[in-house]
C-alpha cells in the first residue's frame, strides 16, 4: 500500500514539473488559421534557412537565420541569383555585398526579428531547411496561407501537448 502512494506522489510531481518547466521551440503558426502548425525544440546557435522564389524577378531566394543566446532570430545572410526590383543591393553598416558569379550574397548581417511572417504558395516553393538535412516545404504544413516562423518559451507540457495534437492531425 504504502509503495502505491509512492508512486502516486511521484508521478504528481512528474506532472506539475512537466506543467512548470519551460523550453524554447521553434513554432510555425498558421496565422489566418489561428494554428500551430509546426513545433520542435531550439537552442541557441542554431540555425536555419527560407527559401523562396522571387515573385518579380522568378529567382530563388535564400535567407540564413539563427538563434542567438537570448533565443532572438537573426538574419546574418542572403542569397539570390539576381539583383533587381525587391532585392537587396546595398549592404548597411558592417555588411558585405559579394556578385559571386552565378549569385549575390549579403553577409555579416545581424538583423534581429521578432517573428518572420511568410506568405507561402506552392508555386514560389517556400522552403525551410533546419539541421544537416531537414527540409521542410512550407506550404504542405497549411496550405497558402500566411505562416509566422517564431521562438517561443512554452511549457514541457505544453510542448507535448503541441506534439501530440500534431501528430493525431497528420496522422
């Protein structure tokens, strides 16, 4: 009787630590939708990148991002194949402007977003890559629609309950 308790204490203390803890996840939330649509765990110094096909100029697009030690994103490079309407052109600050030959690249770039909100259209192949390999396309998690790319600070709790509630969906 008294091992029963136990583990009734100790499965409670499981639950309000996992209720109380917090971690930070990369979240994609489908905003029209009012949708979580993507979750996974992040920690500083990790990177990922969007691609895009340019709507003006038909080229595709890169942008390299990372998350920094105060769990901010931060734009610190870009890619594209031309250099005309809606495209960078000119570094700012400590920025450098490379013509690569078959690319352009902007890097040393250090722009802090609170959230990065893309429009995604099967036809412009939005594209997350994160990790070595893991790639992502964007439009498959809502369909076209307007998705916000962010680090938040949730609950272990809450984490699972995310992840589960994902996976029944996709199930």
């Amino acid at each position: 009787m008294k091992a029963k308790w136990i583990i009734v204490i100790a499965m409670c203390v499981c639950l309000v630590a996992a209720f109380s803890a917090s971690l930070h996840v990369l979240q994609i939330a489908a905003l029209r939708e009012g949708k979580i649509v993507f979750v996974r765990i992040i920690h500083p110094g990790e990177r990922f990148a969007t691609k895009y096909i340019h709507s003006v100029e038909k080229c595709p697009v890169w942008e390299f991002f990372r998350v920094d030690e105060r769990f901010q994103i931060v734009v610190y490079e870009t890619t594209f194949s031309s250099c005309n309407t809606g495209l960078p052109s000119a570094p700012q600050g400590d920025e450098q402007f490379r013509n690569e030959g078959n690319q352009f690249r902007l890097s040393h770039m250090h722009r802090v977003l609170p959230a990065l909100r893309v429009w995604v259209h099967d036809r412009y192949e939005n594209t997350m890559k994160y990790g070595n390999s893991e790639v992502l396309m964007l439009p498959s998690l809502a369909g076209n629609t307007l998705l916000e790319i962010a680090v938040r600070q949730i609950t272990v709790g809450e984490f699972l309950y995310r992840k589960m509630r994902l996976f029944l969906e996709n199930s």
